[in-house]
C-alpha cells in the first residue's frame, strides 16, 4: 500500500468543514486544492481532509493571507457528517 494512502497508524486523516464568510472565486480555490467548495447561504464552506493539524494551520494562514473571514472550524466524524456544535 503506497505511504500516501493512509495516515500514520493505519488511520484516515482528519477531516473538516471550514465555513468562511462570502463567496470564494476560482482563482482564490487554488490556494486549497486538497478541498471542495460550496455554497451555504451567503458563506462559503470548504471541506476535506487534512493531513494532520499542521495542515489545519497551514489552511487558517491562506485564508488569512487571502483576506478571507474565518467564520468557524468543525471536524467531521468518521462518516464524513460535521459533528455538531452550536454557537453561542
């Protein structure tokens, strides 16, 4: 089985839905080519697994470097459904 394929102990690599406020562009998705993209009301929700939390941040810094709104991080359980939080 090729090294890629997996995550360390044999595990899947986290996955996340990163909501960010207003609508991304084609040319700003390169900067996340690992993660899809959709539309959620006037948000844009990128989804996808990461690597590890590394990773997680390396997303965090393009947004920011982007301009973009970082509205909220969810991870999503081994289904691929986010687990739910509710803010406050």
């Amino acid at each position: 089985m090729p090294a890629n394929d997996r995550a360390i102990g044999d595990q899947e690599p986290p996955g996340y839905e990163i909501r960010v406020r207003g609508p991304i562009g084609p040319t700003m998705m390169q900067a996340f080519p690992t993660l899809t993209v959709s539309r959620s009301g006037e948000d844009t929700l990128l989804s996808g697994s990461l690597a590890d939390q590394s990773a997680l941040y390396g997303v965090i810094h393009e947004l920011e470097a982007l301009g973009l709104e970082l509205l909220e991080i969810r991870p999503r359980a081994a289904g691929g459904a986010a687990r739910g939080y509710s803010p406050s």
